[in-house]
C-alpha cells in the first residue's frame, strides 16, 4: 500500500500507536500506518467523527471487533485491537505491505495462470476463515485484497456486520462487486460474499467487472438481471466463478467448497476461454443455502446421478421483448426500492429531469487504443461525458479536510456550529491540483471515487504566469504541458470533470486588468493543447474559464474561448470567482454560448442578436454555486474601493454540485472555490490592515477562516441538510 505523508489535519497519536502517514480513506474512515509500543508497524483506521453521529453505532463497532478478533489468520490481516470508548474510535489491523488488487491490475494488467489461481484460493481461505467466526464480509473487492510479499490478503472485514444479527437493511457495499440480494434489500449471508468473491475474481483475470461500468443504477440492474461478462477466464476456474454468480444465494458453492474444488490442479488450463459470457451455470458443487438467504427450490448434488437444476436459456431475450420489459421493469423496482433505503450509496437527492434532454453520450470517432503495460490492442472507446451520462450524476471527493476538522474543534463547546461545519464538509467539491507532485492526490481521488461510484472534479490551476505575475518560459510552459499529460494518463478512462485554469481568461496577458505584455496568442494555444491532453481519457470532461456576468463582457470572452479551444472542449464555466446569484449566472452563460456559436458559425467578431444559431451548435456550461446562495454583495457605505468581491458580508453557499439544473445547457451546478476561504486582505482603499466592513484583519487568500465558513453555512440558500 502506498504511504502518503501526514496532512495538517490529521492527529500524530491514537492511544499507544504513533501515526507515521496515511495509507487510505474510506467511508468509515482514515487509515493511518501506524508503530505500536513494541514498534511493530500496524495499520490504524481511525473512524470519521460523523459515525457517532448514529445512536447505537459505539455499540455495533463494538459487537464487530470482537466478532472479527475470532477471524483466524488465514490470507487476512487480523485484528490486533481496537479502541471502542475513547474520544475518537479506532481499529488496528496487521499492516500489509503491498499493492491492492485493483492498483496491481490497472497498472501492470490482468492475472494469469498460477498467479490467477492463487489469488481464487487465496480469497476463498480468507472468506472460509470470515464465515467460520460468525462474519459476513459484505465489502469484498479489488481494494480489499492487497498482494503481499507472502500472498494474497483481505482486509476490511472488521466492518462487516455479525452473520444472522438485528441489521438495518442499508446497504454496505461497493456498487460493482454486490451480490443481487445486496441490491434487493434481502437478507444478506455468507453467499453474498461468495458472489463478490467471484466479481472480484473476475476482475482480476478481465481488468473489469463482471456486469460493466457506468451508472449506479445500471449497474445494479445488470447484477439483478443479466449474466456477467468474462473475460480472461477457461476451464474449471471460469465455471466455479459463473457459480458463484448465480443470482440465488442458496444455489452458490460455500467458501469450503471453493476451496475444495480450487485445490485441484491446473484448473485455468482446461480449454479455450469461450467466446461469450453463456448462460447461468449449473453447478454439480454442492451449495446449501446459507444462513438467511432467501434459496428456494431445488439444490445441486453432490451425487453424480442426481438431477441438476434447469439451465437459465442460452442467449436473453432480446431488449424489445415483453420478458426482458418485464426484466428490466422488476430490476428498477428493486434499485428504487433500495434507493429509498440507502440514498446516499444508489442514487443521490434525484430530482425531476424532465427539461433536461441532453444526450447521454457524446460520440466521436472512436480510436484504437494499446494498453501500455502488454501492448494489447483495446476495443474502440465511445467518448461520453460523465456530466451528461445520467439524469443526476453523483460527485464524489473526500470530506472536507478544514471544515471537518472545525467540526472537531468545536464538537464539544459548540455542538450546533460542528453540526453546521460537518454538513459544509460534506457536500462535493473541486480537488485543486496546483502543486508539482499531485500523483497520489489523483490517483487515491480516482481509485476512492470508483469504490464509492461517484465522479470527481478536479480544478487545475497551475499555468504559470496565468495570474499576471510574469510571462512564461518555454521551458516553463515545455513543464506544464508535461505535468497536464501526467495528470491526463491517471485520470485515463475513469469519469473526471476538470475545470482548466478559472483565471486564465479574464486574466488575460495585455489586458486592462492584467497589465503584462501581450504573448501573441501563445495563452489560447497552451490551453488548446491543454485540452486536447486531457481529453485523451474517453469520459474526462473540460470546462474552461468563461468569465462571470458582470466582467469582462459576452463578447470579449465568446472571442478568448474561441481561441482557447472551446469547441474541443465541453463547455465553459462561469462564476469561479464571484458571488453572482445562480440565475444570472445562466442567463449570462446562455447568452456567451449563443455569442460563441454566431462567432463559430459566421467567423465573425460580433454577435448580432438576430442571428440565427442552432442550439446543438451552443456549448454547455456550468455554474460554480459554492458561495452565491444569497447573491452578490452591494453597499452603501462610501469605500473608495469597495471591493464587492473580497470577503463580502451575509453571503452563503448556493446550490448543492447536481446535473438537475433545469436548463438545456447547462450541465451541472459545481463548487468550485471553497467557500470557508478567505479571498484576501480587504481594505476597501482604506488605509491600514483591517478590512473597514467587519473590522478585524482578513487571513491572507486562500487560508482557511473558520468565522467566514459559519456564516456562510448559516446563510445557505438553500439550507445546508
């Protein structure tokens, strides 16, 4: 696992472990590597503060550590100890030295062989010492098993919950690798992890998951309805996995049973891996129903002359057809249903998207591509932007790191401004990418938000000279290009949004406000280039710096996005750097977009109001929300500056990021500036430090301000939830 260093943020200590750097963030919480008191090297998950936000959680963390203390060490790292009372609750695990499964893969291909084979027996040990203590995995994946110097190891189960306990019916779980009774609600048992263990297999031989990628929901209707795709997969091996798919829990072979038939030899030889997935196995292990699984009819044998259960038909009816309506009719039933049990993991405060009739996906022709690890020629990708790929996309990025450690702060004084500082940290924002070294940002922000099924936005903002500081070098600029495609080949085919340099435009070397020499043209060809690197990742979308209503005019910046390279971009974005209130904020985004498609089509300077565009020819745009919730600020004081934009008084966070927005252009609502960040020293052309409207000497720009983050929390429009 790769160690990160430790952040401002993070604590040195938990009871006897130092913390020495981070090894990970999940949805329970940070894990740290740690050195215990004997200096052994452990890892130390420390639980997110908002877990006790639930009644009786201290007590099923409880119930867990002492159920996966039981675990016998067999292919997993144990569990050392744990720390249920304290301030702050944690778990220790065995640290293991090692890439995870799914880095292994995405960076070096698919397993093969003895390797492959390994790995099956590896899991199914693991899994077999799980269910033998009494606990359901529930979260197996390719990020769980981590490839140590002495073989495969699972991890995480120490969050599993007791087989057969009281539960709630929410879901835990990553999206790709669930079983069908996971997505439905039912009843979960050790069959639910044979099922990921076969997902997770599966990967491991295909590079992908069984039953796709995509959306949330569409996935969870190919888990309930349709057969998994394989891929790299023959012989015994690729059987025992389509059994462990079976979509009923009680017709999978247990975690022995696994064992037992992995133990034969030689089990990925036996013959050519076929040409389709084929249909739902039959399988002769013998696979009684586990505790609470929801099995009905028939169980395979292990008698030879016993009859097997029917086989599911050889192809599916087609997409057309009453029974695959009637599939596909119970599969949303059942998502819906678990939508309105665990919204937060399925679909996310999903509104009406009846004016939105954007297509899906955007097609462009599609290119040859070579993975760089094997040389293997890769099926055509279809461009499609992320922002547009469904009626709601769901974001993702990690907690909030300044307004999540003010919740801590103020958790025990201050109770009602932690909940306040809790609920801003937790709404999605743009990951900036400004410093030289950002590899492991980007790669744990792609690998998290794969696990959690969100998208994640990205803001660059590292052009040198792009705020007017100096002009840039070749070797300078030679540099940046460089770093862009670095970021671009990360990012690769996952989901993105990345907001290219909000200043570079408006700031614009030779203009008014940026008073620098003119370069020629060369800023609209470096963020050309720029985008064309990063638009090499099949789903990466790329906004750039539209400007803001009030400044610098339609017409200027319909021209500067013209020579940036908006048509090969996805749109623009408005607003990064002002408090204009959302709907002004369209209506300027809509009439650039129509200024910009004129100009494109008559190659012209102007835009004439009666010209005729065609709305296809109109790029999209979005919006950053993040602190216009109560507009932009006036006053009738008489500041020889007043500096509307610096730190304005009464103002609060807009919008929540969504793809809801209502309007056919525009693709999402982001947050893109950090709303609890100071914008600098505001004076107002006074003289002194202190700003003349709040009275107090404003942090320096860009730092956190605990103060200006409460009150725009408590100014939320509409009110933070």
């Amino acid at each position: 696992m790769t160690v990160q260093a430790l952040r401002d943020e993070d604590p040195r200590q938990a009871g006897p472990y130092t913390l020495l750097g981070r090894l990970g963030e999940g949805g329970m919480g940070v894990v740290y590597l740690g050195r215990g008191p004997d200096g052994t090297r452990v890892a130390v998950k420390l639980i997110h503060a908002r877990m006790d936000a639930h009644s009786d959680f201290r007590r099923r963390f409880a119930r867990e550590v002492e159920a996966a203390k039981r675990v016998a060490r067999f292919c997993t790292a144990p569990v050392l100890d744990a720390d249920v009372e304290g301030e702050t609750a944690y778990l220790v695990t065995e640290y293991v030295e090692g890439p995870s499964l799914a880095d292994a893969v995405h960076e070096s291909g698919s397993l093969k062989g003895s390797a492959l084979d390994g790995l099956a027996a590896a899991m199914a040990m693991a899994l077999h010492a799980i269910h033998g203590a009494g606990v359901v995995h529930r979260d197996l994946k390719p990020s769980n098993v981590l490839l140590s110097q002495v073989g495969p190891k699972v991890i995480d189960f120490g969050i599993a919950r007791l087989a057969g306990a009281e539960v709630s019916s929410a879901i835990v779980g990553t999206p790709s690798y669930m079983s069908p009774e996971q997505v439905s609600g039912s009843a979960i048992g050790p069959a639910s992890d044979v099922f990921s263990w076969g997902c997770t297999v599966a990967f491991a031989a295909g590079g992908v998951p069984p039953f796709g990628s995509g959306s949330i929901p569409t996935i969870l209707l190919r888990i309930v309805n349709e057969p998994p795709e394989l891929h790299g997969l023959s012989g015994p091996l690729r059987e025992l996995v389509l059994a462990s798919l079976t979509k009923n829990p009680g017709r999978r072979p247990t975690a022995q049973e696994l064992m037992d038939r992995l133990s034969a030899a030689n089990i990925t030889a036996a013959g050519p891996e076929p040409g389709s997935s084929g249909p739902e196995p039959t399988s002769s292990v013998s696979a009684t129903p586990a505790p609470g699984s929801d099995a009905t009819g028939p169980t395979p044998s292990q008698d030879a002359g016993a009859t097997p259960p029917p086989a599911a038909p050889a192809t599916e009816p087609p997409a057309s057809s009453p029974v695959r309506r009637r599939l596909l009719v119970a599969g949303t039933a059942v998502v819906l249903a678990v939508a309105g049990v665990s919204a937060a993991v399925v679909l996310r405060d999903r509104g009406s998207s009846a004016a939105r009739t954007t297509p899906a996906v955007q097609t462009e022709p599609a290119v040859q591509t070579t993975t760089a690890t094997t040389g293997t020629p890769q099926p055509p990708a279809t461009r499609q932007n992320p922002l547009r790929a469904t009626d709601n996309a769901t974001f993702y990025a990690p907690d909030e790191p300044n307004a999540s450690r003010q919740a801590e702060l103020w958790k025990k004084d201050r109770p009602q401004d932690a909940a306040l500082m809790r609920k801003l940290a937790a709404v999605p924002y743009a990951i900036r990418l400004g410093e030289p070294e950002v590899r492991a940002k980007v790669d744990d922000t792609i690998t998290n938000a794969r696990q959690e099924g969100g998208v994640p936005v990205f803001l660059i903002n590292r052009m040198p000279g792009s705020d007017c500081r100096r002009p840039a070098g070749d070797a300078e600029m030679r540099t940046y290009q460089d770093w862009i495609s670095g970021i671009a080949r990360q990012i690769g085919p996952a989901p993105a949004v990345v907001v290219l340099e909000p200043s570079s435009l408006v700031k614009l070397p030779g203009a008014a406000n940026c008073p620098v020499p003119g370069d020629d043209g060369r800023r609209y060809r470096d963020l050309r280039q720029a985008v064309r690197s990063l638009k090499a990742g099949p789903r990466t979308a790329v906004y750039l710096d539209g400007g803001q209503a009030l400044y610098p005019g339609t017409e200027i910046m319909a021209g500067r996005l013209i020579g940036a390279g908006v048509d090969e971009a996805d749109g623009f974005i408005v607003n990064t750097s002002a408090y204009t209130a959302t709907g002004k904020s369209v209506a300027y985004g809509e009439e650039l977009s129509a200024c910009i498609a004129v100009r494109l089509k008559t190659k012209g300077t102007d835009c004439p109001k009666d010209a005729g565009v065609d709305p296809a020819s109109m790029p999209h745009f979005a919006v950053d929300t993040s602190r216009n919730g109560r507009g932009s600020w006036r006053t009738d004081k008489p500041y020889k500056d007043p500096q509307t934009w610096c730190n304005p008084p009464g103002r609060g966070v807009g919008e929540r990021p969504t793809t809801e927005t209502g309007a056919e252009l525009v693709d999402a609502y982001l947050w893109v500036a950090r709303p609890g960040t100071s914008d600098g020293r505001c004076r107002r052309g006074t003289n002194g430090e202190k700003d003349p409207e709040r009275g107090v000497v404003s942090p320096e720009a860009g730092q956190w301000w605990d103060v200006l983050a409460l009150e725009r929390a408590k100014n939320a429009s509409p009110a933070l939830r």
